[in-house]
C-alpha cells in the first residue's frame, strides 16, 4: 500500500472527523497532517494492541528507533515515508514526535491516573507534539497560534477518553482522575457498571459532565487564542476543535451514554461544520467560559 493511502485508511477514512478537517485545509500540507494524525494513531494503539507489556516496549523501542531514522531521512515505516517530505520541507523537530511514545509507554505502565496534574502530563504527551507539529506545518510562529495547539490538543485528547471510556474500562484503564472519581461516589467498579442504581448513574452522568466541561473549555480556549487574521491557516485544527466541541454537546444532551456504544455525528452534520468554518473562520467564536469545579 503507498504511504499516503495508509495514513489515510488509519486517520482519515471517509466520514471520519479527521477527513473532514483535512478536506478544507492547505492543500499544499493535507496530507502532512494526515501522516501526523496516522502517526498518533499507530503509537497509541500499541497498548491496546500488546498482551503483555514487554511486546509493547519492544515496539516502542522500534519506534524510537523509526524516528531517529525519520531525522536522518532514511524512514521503513509508510506513515514516516509520508511524513519525511514534510519534516523536510518545513524543518520539523521529529524530536517532538518521541512525546507521543512516552505516552504509550505511560500506557503501558499505568492503569489510572491520581489527579488532574498526571493526567494532563499524559494529555500533553500524547496530542501536544503532534498538534505543534501541524501548527508549525502551516507555517505558524506566534505565541497566538502555539498556544492554540497547546489547548487543541488537550480538549481533544480529553474528548477522546470520554468517547473511549467503555473501550477504555474493559481494558482496565481510567483516564479520569482518581480523586474526582472518589469524591464522585464512585469506583472503577461502580462507574463500568451499566445496571447501577439510580443515585451511581446520576453520579456518572455528573462526573462525565465535569470531564467534558473540562474539555469544551479547552476547545473553546483554543478557538479563543486564534486572531482572525491567523484562522484561515489554521482551518484543519479549528474544524477539529468545533467537531469535537458538537460532540461533547451531543453527549451531553444524552446524558453520556458512552458505555452503552460509541458515539459518532453524522458525515452530514461533520461536512456542514467543516464547510462553515472553511468559509467564515472569522466569524467563528469560543463560548462563554464556564466554571471548572
């Protein structure tokens, strides 16, 4: 398979938000972010993918070894001989990239985190290099549009480990801090179980909440920090950030029914957004900013 069609069948297959978001970015760099978005991906599945934690060490230990030779331009893998004409053209750190591994070996190590100072650690680890990366592939260098790729990342991360919970739980991993889950009422136990009573469900519903409140105002942060002048480049990230905003929303209105199945929007309801940023970025607002407690 050639390298571009890979990234493509591993980030953005059609109807994927990630296909949306690339359909109206840059043409010139479309396909450098999907490599960026293929690569997280490919990282971070490893530990969902292994039995035992030293086949995903070794793993790792291959991709750390893939990207030293991404940084010599003499890549094996197809995302990372996708991925080279870009770290070339726009003088990319791969160095950066090697956050994304740290994250999945996190993965391997830890099955929860204590607090929200841990989490964000891994949050930071596992979206942050990649998102500064497409940052800097548009050409961006203002402390405007860095750190909109800083709170893109978190927001989208913190999304993904709402979207992901029940995927998450069977696999034994929690991505909600501990000391929220407790002063919830709830347990690893207690928050997987789907016949809980009345009082653990509205418990549940409650801490999703919180979580998810959490991530839309990072999302909204990010949003927030872009100059209009800066929007229009930076179209792939802001779709991304307003896609997965509608879907915190859509879960909320639900009251997060994410152990039940996992949740889409429709490729509709994706393109319809897609194409209102693509058109107006300007107009484009973050919400009213909300209480974090």
């Amino acid at each position: 398979m050639e390298p571009q069609a890979y990234c493509r069948d591993k980030a953005a297959p059609t109807g994927s938000s990630t296909y949306y978001a690339a359909l109206f970015a840059p043409s010139a760099i479309r396909d450098g972010l999907i490599a960026l978005a293929a690569l997280r991906r490919e990282i971070l599945e490893i530990p969902h993918e292994v039995s035992e934690p030293a086949i995903g060490e070794a793993k790792l230990g291959w991709w750390q070894e893939e990207l030293q030779r991404l940084a010599n331009d003499m890549p094996r893998h197809p995302i990372t001989q996708a991925l080279a004409p870009y770290i070339e053209a726009h003088a990319l750190p791969v160095a950066t990239l090697e956050d994304t591994v740290e994250a999945a070996r996190m993965d391997l190590t830890y099955s929860a985190y204590p607090t929200l100072r841990e989490l964000t650690v891994y949050c930071h680890r596992a979206g942050g290099g990649v998102a500064d990366l497409a940052r800097r592939m548009t050409g961006a260098e203002t402390p405007a549009a860095a750190a909109f790729a800083h709170d893109l990342s978190m927001g989208l991360e913190l999304t993904r480990m709402i979207r992901h919970l029940r995927r998450d739980l069977r696999a034994g991993r929690l991505y909600i801090p501990e000391d929220e889950l407790h002063l919830s009422g709830l347990s690893l136990k207690t928050i997987a179980d789907t016949d809980a009573d009345t009082d653990q469900a509205a418990s549940r519903i409650d801490l999703l909440r919180r979580q998810a409140r959490r991530a839309r105002q990072f999302l909204d942060s990010a949003i927030g920090h872009l100059p209009a002048a800066e929007r229009p480049a930076q179209a792939y990230g802001l779709t991304l950030a307003v896609l997965y905003r509608e879907l915190l929303n859509t879960l909320d209105a639900a009251d997060f029914p994410v152990l039940e199945r996992q949740h889409h929007l429709t490729p509709l309801r994706k393109l319809w957004l897609a194409w209102r940023i693509r058109r107006a970025p300007q107009r484009l607002s973050p919400r009213p900013p909300e209480s974090t407690s």
